[in-house]
C-alpha cells in the first residue's frame, strides 16, 4: 500500500537528486541533438570564478540573515497578541494571515506597484513629508533587497504567527498559576515560563523560515529579475536563469548541487545548536 | 488543550492593566492596517482607471472605491487572455493533485502506520528525510528528467506511447501527488487512532483495504482537511515548475497568466484585476473554511 507513494517520491524526488549529481558533471543541455558528455569539475570551475554566482551566495545570505530573526521575532510578538480570550481575537488572526493565503506572484505584483517611483509608497512618505525626493525602491542597488526583504516578512510572518500560537496553546495552564503565585508577571513570566516551553515550536520555526529564505526565487523573477546590478540575484534565481532561459541543464545541476549543500549544512549547524540539551 | 490564561486582576494594578490592555488593542489595529491595507489597495485598484488610480495615490481615496468605478479592467483581462481556460486549468490541476495526494498519502501511511512489514522503519527514515530538500534544488534535473519519461496518449482510437512529459497536464500534477509531509501528517494522526478497532474489524472478516476505507479514514477528518489544504494552497499558487514545463497557452494555468500583462505598457488596472481575480477564489475559500485553514498550518507546526 506504500508502494505508490514510495514510487512516485523515488521516481520525482529521489532521481532528481541524484541526477543532480550526475548532470552536474557534465555538458548537458535541455534541448541538445548531442548527448551529454562528462566534463569533471569544468561546471564547478566555472561557477566559482563567476562573479555572479558570488554575488547571488552573498544576496542570498543576506536575505536569510535579516529575515530569519526578523520574521521569527515579529510573528512570535503577533501570537502573543492574538493569544488572548478579548473579543475580535479570531479577527486579528484572520487578517494577519490573509497574506499567507495570497500567493507570492500576486503578492509581489502588487508590492511592485507599491514600491514604483510613482507608486503607493512614495506617495504616502511625501503626503506626510512634502520635501522628501521619492525613492525607486526596487531601481537602486542600495534599497532592492531591503525592500523585498520588508515585502516577504510581510507575506510569509501570518503563517509563523499561527505556529507560534499552536506551541503557545500547549503549554499548561498550571504552570503560569504557579508563576503567578511566584509572581512572574510581564516580562519575567515570558523569560521563565513562555520561552522555555517554546523550544520545539522555536527548532520547527526556525528551520521552515530558514530553508525558505535560501530558497528565494518568486520574488526575483516578478519584481527585480535580479537586478539592479545583480544586487538581488540569489543561488536559486541564478540557477532557474541558467537552467530554463539559457538551457544549460548541466551548469544549473551543479548550482543546484552547492545549494542543496548549502541548505543541507546550515539545517545541520541548525539543528546541532537548537538540540535539546537533557 | 487550547486554555489560555489570564492573569485574574488584582486590585492596584487594574488602571495600569487598563492602560496596557488600550495599548495592545491600538497595536492590534495598526498592524492589520498594515496587513489589510495593501489587499485592499489592490482590490479598489481593481476597479479603476488607471489614471485614477496615480490621482487617488496620495490620500485615503487610494483605499476606497469612488469616483470612476467600474468593471472595465475585468472585462479587459476577458478579452487579453483566455481566462476561462486558465482558470479552469488551475481547478483541475489542483483538484486532481489534492485528491490523488489523499489517496497516495494516506494508503502509505496506512501502511506505515497500521500494518507490520519488513523494512517499513526503513522506508519511513527515507520518505522522512526527504523532508529536507526544497523542491527549488530538484527544479531543474527534474525538467531534464519530465523530459524523458514515457506517457500512454490516445492517438484516435489508438493508445500510443510517446516520450516526453514537458508541455502537459501530468507534468503539473504527477510529480507533486506524493508527498512526504502528506505521508507524515497522516502517519502521525492514523497512529493515534486505537489499534483495538483494526482488531476488531478483522475479527468481523474485514481485510486491510476495508480498515481503511471503512475504519481508520472515516476517523481522520482533520488530517483530510489538513492534507488537503496544504496541497492545495502550493498547487494553485505554482508558477517556477508551470513557467518551466509549460510552453502552450491552452495548458497554462492562472499564475502564469500573469505575465501577458507584462508586455509594453502595463496597465496597472489590469493587472491589479487579473491579480484579483486569481485571489478572490482562494480568499473566499479561506474565509469559508477559516477555522481548517488556520488549524491545519496549527497542526504542521507541532512536530518534535
């Protein structure tokens, strides 16, 4: 009875992967009347020295560096502001999360129109401040992947809100009655009581916004295709230019293989340092 | 489970608690301006003319409908791109992935769950780790691989066999059926069902199939739910793995569609309405079923 489901995940994740390895290693087109040939380390060599695959490794730790704790940090303030029995909780939820629900194309779609020269966000800083030289967000070097980086956080923080809250929902009553008895209120009830019963929640959290943030992709291709001056080309992005526009299979495996690797040990230094400790 | 506790008041601090209570409901409402409002510039955007749209910018006309409203913008997007197609192609892609996906997903971990056999912890390790590979590193040697399978097509009367899966209806939907979240969802919750009533269905004659059809599925509700919610979301919403494989409009989905409106001079009206009219369905779908929604993300969170 597994047996379709083993197959199919042999068949479309399995294979894939090793032929990640294989392709890797050679000349392989997607669309080539020549079969592929074996080109050793060559695809390696080459993507080292481009500095364009640097560039896109640097930009996509940078991206993970700033999103992770902030998305992390903000969805946990927005539990604990949703966590409570007053009226219009569910309402507060509900909205938070309405982002999650909206799909990143049209999510980035629409922040582009925000964040034009002539677009919503310029408008609303120079309604309030009449002197200010408006902005082309995402057209200068300096602001592209700060602005999409404010854009994800506010797409993706709704869906760690909620998970915050299922580990927040777990921990016994009884044990914020001793507190209280202790009188841990306010910030110290959060120190000793919240934040210790949170570790799992905390472990699950911060692999699912890590592994997301390095894999950083929809954003790219809608709003900047990378640019400007390659300042928002990340690993995955480089990859899918490679492999699809420019039919290069096996240049775009031996990305994907640095990037399977990389995901692979910042999940393991992840894990190793979220352990629990007995 | 789900008791959240407050702290009882206690007398002398009440004025101070008030005060702090004011101060979270007014941060509560700011930051679901913050979230609503850039949907709902989206949606009022939707039905105006562009040259509206510039001239509300500035002011809190930007968030309401008035002025030139119209469905002007919608029937423009009719008349641009096939939408019906699209849409229509996007139902059945999802719908047909979310229900293979229960089907697979939960005979595995039937099997894994309920049933002894050699090697099953084995399999279970392997489908669990594959949990970590993002499907961004399979993308591409999984295009190069589509690319070579055979497919059974119907060529008149004759079946037929071709290579080559790019450019189809399967190679949206095959490649994402199984699932090793799926599976695991389902392992977790058919391992909490008791086994004493395997026990006694198979008392009563009952085979394996029938325990779960007639036994262990009819008690996985929320798991269902959860399953089928999770993979819907990711299949309307896919738009690398459709940008990849997918070359003729009539096979398209509605996220790709987002590109004919992308061509010369945008007209953001457009734009904002075909991005409403692939949002709305999934919206009112969330806001149907809220409650599964935002127990299911709930449900995938808590895994040691």
């Amino acid at each position: 009875m597994a047996g379709p489901a083993v197959a199919l995940l042999i068949l479309f994740i399995v294979v894939p992967v090793m032929l990640a390895f294989v392709l890797a290693f050679t000349n392989a087109r997607l669309i080539s009347p020549r079969p592929a040939t074996f080109v050793g380390l060559h695809n390696f060599a080459n993507l080292f020295s481009d500095p364009v695959f640097w560039a896109s490794l640097r930009n996509t730790f940078y991206f993970a560096v700033v999103v992770v704790p902030i998305q992390a940090g903000l969805a946990l303030v927005l539990a604990l502001l949703v966590n409570a029995k007053v009226r219009g909780t569910n309402f507060f939820r509900t909205v938070y999360f309405v982002p999650v629900v909206t799909s990143m194309v049209v999510v980035s779609l629409l922040w582009r129109f925000l964040y034009q020269k002539d677009g919503l966000l310029n408008a609303l800083i120079s309604a309030v401040h009449p002197s200010y030289a408006p902005i082309d967000w995402l057209n200068d070097p300096r602001t592209a992947m700060p602005a999409i980086i404010v854009m994800s956080i506010w797409q993706a923080v709704g869906f760690h809100m909620i998970i915050w809250l299922s580990g927040l929902q777990t921990i016994p009553a009884e044990l914020y009655e001793a507190g209280d008895l202790d009188g841990a209120v306010g910030w110290k009830r959060f120190r000793y009581i919240t934040w210790p019963s949170l570790l799992a929640t905390r472990t699950f959290i911060l692999i699912t916004i890590t592994i997301a943030a390095l894999s950083l992709f929809t954003q790219i291709s809608v709003m900047t295709q990378g640019g400007p001056l390659d300042s928002t080309t990340t690993v995955v992005y480089m990859a899918v230019r490679t492999g699809y526009q420019q039919l290069a299979t096996g240049y775009a495996s031996a990305i994907s293989l640095v990037f399977f690797v990389l995901v692979l040990i910042v999940s393991g230094v992840q894990r190793f340092l979220t352990r629990e400790k007995d | 489970m789900s008791t959240v506790v407050e702290n009882p008041p206690r007398a002398g601090r009440s004025a101070h608690r008030r005060r702090a209570g004011w101060l979270v409901q007014t941060g509560r409402i700011l930051l679901a301006l913050l979230f609503a409002g850039p949907l709902l510039f989206l949606f009022v955007s939707s039905l105006k003319p562009d040259l509206q749209i510039f001239a509300d910018l500035r002011s809190w006309r930007a968030f309401v409908p008035l002025g030139h409203v119209s469905f002007a913008n919608y029937s423009a997007v009719f008349a641009r791109v096939p939408f019906a197609r699209f849409l229509m192609n996007s139902i059945g892609i999802s719908v047909l992935t979310v229900v293979l996906g229960l089907l697979v997903n939960s005979l595995a971990a039937f099997a894994l769950a309920r049933l002894q056999w050699r090697g099953k912890q084995l399999v279970l390790t392997g489908i669990i780790a594959t949990l970590i590979l993002p499907f961004e590193t399979l993308a591409l040697p999984l295009v190069w691989w589509v690319n070579k399978l055979p497919w059974l097509t119907m060529n008149g009367f004759h079946l037929q066999l071709t290579t080559g899966w790019l450019d189809t209806y399967q190679v949206q939907i095959i490649p994402f059926v199984a699932n090793a979240f799926s599976v695991y969802l389902f392992y977790q919750y058919f391992t909490s069902i008791p086994k004493e009533l395997d026990e006694a269905a198979r008392m009563d004659g009952a085979g394996w199939f029938r325990i779960y059809r007639n036994v262990v599925m009819p008690l996985s509700g929320p798991a269902i739910a959860t399953v089928a919610i999770l993979t819907f979301l990711p299949a309307w919403n896919s738009y690398l793995w459709p940008l990849m494989v997918v070359q003729s409009e009539e096979l398209r989905p509605v996220m790709i569609g987002i590109q004919y409106f992308f061509q010369l001079n945008v007209s953001w009206g457009q734009v904002m309405a075909y991005a409403s009219m692939i949002t709305l369905p999934v919206l009112a779908l969330f806001l149907a079923f809220q409650k599964a929604f935002i127990g299911s993300i709930a449900s995938s969170g808590v895994k040691g």
